[in-house]
C-alpha cells in the first residue's frame, strides 16, 4: 500500500499499521515518518502457518496424489494482464503434455480474482484442456507450496512464499514496473532465472536453483503472539493468559480428475517393461514419439481418441469378458482392450484371447501386454511374472492365461 492511501484530508488513517518483516519499517520511514510511528513488525501469521505445515510435507503431497518418487511443479500466476496465465495462456498445457506423467505431476494456483472475473465454470474449462490439475480459490495454494518440488510463476505472492520456504524457482514472466525493485517481491523477481520455453524444458525444470528469500517475516512462528499483543493494545485491554497459537494450513480436498488418454512407450526386455506415458495431448504439438501407442480410457472420452487409440482402458467393474469383445467390436482400430476384476484385470483382444493379472494399474498391464504381442510373441509366451516400472514405481504383475 502506498503512502497516500495513509492519509485523508492530510490525517493519518490507521491507528496501527501491521509489518512482516524489519526492512518494511525502514522503507516506511524513508516514505513517511509519521506513519511509521504507529507501525509494528509482527510477522506474517500466513506464513507461519505455512512453516506449522512443513512437518506434514508428505501428507499435502499425497492430498495431491503425488506418488513416491514423483515431481510435483507447481504453477502459480497473479491476477491482471501482466500475469503468467494472461501473458501465456497455453504454457500450462505445454509444460503439462511435455513431461511423463508418472514422473511429474502438474498443479496450478490461479489468484481468486482470475476465479471471480471470468467464473468458475469458465476457468475450468480452460484448466480442463491444459491437463494441469487446478488448486481451488478459496484454500490449497500454501498447502501446494509446501508440497512442491518446483514453482513456476510470476511477480505473485506465492512464488514468494515457495522461494521462502526454499522451493527451487523459475519465472514465467519478469516485471519490472509492477512491483517496487526495492521490496522483497521486487528482489526475487531480479535475481530468480527465468524460464525460456524455446529450450529443452526438462533440462531447465531438472537444474532450477533454489532462490532462498529471507525477507519474508523478521519474527518466524511468532505472529500470533505478536499481533495479539498488538491488537489488545490498540483496544486498550489486557491479553488472555493463554497461549496465542497458530496452526498448520489444511489438507487441501483435490478433486481427482480423469486420466483420460494417454501416449505411452512401453519398452520390453523379457519380463521387464519400462513404461513412460505422457498426456495425449503432445500429440497435437507434433508427430508422436517413436515406439509409442495411444491408450484411451472410457471416463469423458474424446471420439478422437476412441478412434486412434490401440488399447482400451475401462476401470470400472463390470462383465469384462463379454465387455472386450463387445467393445472391441465397435472401435475397428483398437486392439487391446481392459477392465477390472474382483482380483485383478482381464486383457484380451477381439480375437478371444485373455489373460488374468494380478495388480493395480490396469494401464500399465495393458500397455505391457500390447508391448509384449508387438514382438510378435504369442499370448501363450506371455511370462508368468512381469515386472512393471511406471517412472519411479516399480510393480510384480502375476499373468496367467484365461
């Protein structure tokens, strides 16, 4: 807040003007004396309850549905024409579809006035086709910065935060009238690297420094206890004797999206498949990578995706052996089909042939399965056991012929 809006008819307005941190008091006094004589430094009580957090890192990361292993990037954009989303609206979607998905998970924190100016049914249709999974307005933002592996943003409040908490920092964007040089905000938006979307993107996510901002509060967990203070003093009465405390910010309630189609490379030695997929959508940035099958699922299916794809995902129970062949029958192009059973899956082609596993991602067997058979390897050879690594999850698959 700027000097002038202190003052009306050349009076002061607060009676106390709250500050996080020391630097803030100075840079007050230099703009105005008198308003500094009521100001007080009593932390952030935002980020407090951020650091209250931090013991619980894992937890946040599982409310996101972060796998072990995994790199969760999390992209955050202010609101306004000079804003990540606004500048570059299609980088979400880029960064989504260019990395593997069991390798990176992508979330992105919109300011709620992005939210409230073009509606919530507006921007989740947007979000929907960047394939990047969205934090809602009202809570998760800090729950998602503690949880990241990397932050991607603008000259926004929480990439200040991440930076602070020491979560590794690219820019989207650098502004340079938007924010006073001199402030925190100001100093992180000059000394953190930015990103270039014209270079190899895994390359610059892998090697992004950590940009440690110290300028965030000059009184760390003590906020609470310092506004109090601050708050009945102003009132003119005497504090509780108990304690004032601050607690952890809460479990974020992500809604858990489709995995819809994907692109998958399913690499066989023997009775070990690596499988790395990426989303579908890469293959609207260009020719598909070598090696490299379309995998659809039946959830809000795109026709596109139903026609082109070589296997069939269904992950709901049902009548799997009468299923595949039905379904198969339909999608002339497709040559692998899926579903769960009570103990596993069942895969099979329209040809009859099936095979029962044993395990949880119906995906990834399938994937395997489909890799196996472009060897031209019959069903019967299918190995008893298949070990199935998902970039950093590694599973046993048990297969026995139907």
């Amino acid at each position: 807040m700027s000097v002038p809006w202190l003052f009306s008819s050349g009076g002061l307005i607060p009676s106390v003007i709250v500050l996080s941190h020391d630097e803030q008091l100075d840079r007050l006094r230099l703009a105005s004396p008198e308003a500094a004589e009521v100001a007080v430094v009593a932390g952030d009580p935002c980020f407090d309850r951020m650091l209250a957090g931090l013991p619980l890192r894992e937890t946040y990361r599982a409310a996101f549905g972060v796998a072990p292993g995994q790199r969760l990037v999390l992209i955050s954009s202010t609101w306004g024409q000079h804003s990540l989303y606004s500048a570059n609206p299609e980088l979400p979607g880029l960064l989504a579809r260019s990395f593997p998905q069991d390798e990176y998970k992508f979330v992105i924190a919109l300011h709620p006035n992005v939210w409230a100016a073009h509606g919530t049914w507006q921007v989740e249709r947007w979000l929907a086709r960047s394939g990047v999974l969205a934090v809602p307005p009202e809570e998760g933002w800090r729950a998602a910065a503690i949880a990241a592996d990397l932050v991607i943003g603008d000259h926004g409040s929480v990439p200040f935060y991440a930076a602070a908490l020491g979560t590794p920092l690219l820019l989207a964007i650098k502004q340079r009238d938007q924010v006073d040089p001199a402030s925190p905000v100001g100093l992180l938006n000059a000394a953190a690297p930015l990103l270039d979307p014209g270079r190899d993107l895994m390359e610059q996510i892998k090697v992004a420094p950590r940009t440690i901002i110290d300028l965030a509060t000059s009184t760390p967990g003590e906020s609470a206890k310092l506004l109090r203070t601050a708050i009945y003093s102003a009132m003119g009465l005497l504090e509780p004797d108990t304690p004032a405390e601050h607690t952890a910010v809460p479990l974020p309630v992500i809604p858990t999206p489709s995995t819809g189609a994907q692109l998958v490379r399913a690499s066989l030695t023997e009775s070990t498949v690596d499988i790395t997929r990426w989303s579908a959508e890469r293959l609207r940035g260009g020719p598909a990578p070598q090696d490299t099958h379309l995998l659809s699922g039946t959830d809000q299916p795109k026709r596109e995706w139903l026609e082109l794809a070589e296997v069939l995902v269904h992950e709901q129970l049902g009548a799997p052996e009468s299923w595949i062949g039905v379904t198969l029958k339909a999608l002339p192009g497709c040559l692998l089909a899926a579903m769960p059973t009570r103990t596993g899956w069942l895969v099979g082609d329209r040809d009859g042939n099936r095979v029962r596993c044993t395990g949880e991602d119906g995906r990834a067997i399938a994937s395997a399965v489909y890799a196996w058979l472009l060897t031209g390897r019959p069903w019967s050879e299918l190995p008893n056991r298949l070990t199935v690594n998902t970039g950093p999850i590694s599973s046993v698959w048990t297969v026995e012929p139907e």
